[in-house]
C-alpha cells in the first residue's frame, strides 16, 4: 500500500479532513501517489512524455520532495501533517495556472477536432 506509514490510526479524521474539497482531493491524490503527473498520464496513455518542464521525469513523489520547481520543504510528511504551509502549497500547486494549463490543452484539442470537421 502507498505511502501507509502516514495513517497511524484509522479511527480518527485524518488531517485536512475540513480542508475545501479541492484542496482535500488534490492532498488524497498525493498521498495515495495518483495525480495527475505525467509518469501517471503516460501510464494511462493521455501523454507520450513523462517529463516534466525541469526535463526531469515527473512522478508524484518527485513534485514534492525533489522538482525545483514544486517540492515542498519536509516533503510528503509535511504535505499530511496539513499545516499552514502544506496548505499554501496545495492552493499554489492547484491553483488557478494548473487549471489553466489543463483548460488550454482541453480547448486546444476541442477547436482542433471542430476545425476537422
């Protein structure tokens, strides 16, 4: 199982539990190591490249211990402890320009396809 050491007990709301649902998903997917990275992509077909823009393969556990340009100081264990500075990473991280960038591509291959047409 992924990343189990981060449960200790099953009984209990795990931290981020109140947390918007946006940023709860996005903090579940990286623990759980399924975002939507590129090694994941690739994976799944949706991508020919696994790289991320530091030309670096991009996998979840990379984005937060070692990308230069997304790690998070502490890592994994300070993404779940949920504290100020995990959750200014996730609202970063998710923000407005990974949205963005996932729109474009959406609406770039959706004229493509109509201008086909």
């Amino acid at each position: 199982m992924v990343n189990s050491n981060l449960v200790v007990d099953l009984t209990i709301q795990q931290p981020g539990f109140d947390l918007p649902r946006c940023h709860w998903s996005l903090l579940n997917r990286f623990c759980t190591a399924q975002d939507h990275c590129s090694a994941c992509q690739k994976r799944w077909r949706q991508v020919d490249s696994d790289l991320c823009a530091c030309e670096e393969p991009q996998t979840v556990s990379r984005i937060i211990d070692s990308c230069p340009l997304t790690k998070l100081a502490g890592g994994l264990s300070k993404l779940h402890s949920v504290d100020d500075d995990a959750v200014a990473w996730l609202t970063n991280y998710g923000g407005p320009q990974r949205m963005h960038t996932t729109t474009a591509a959406v609406t770039t291959t959706t004229t493509t396809t109509q201008g086909d047409l």
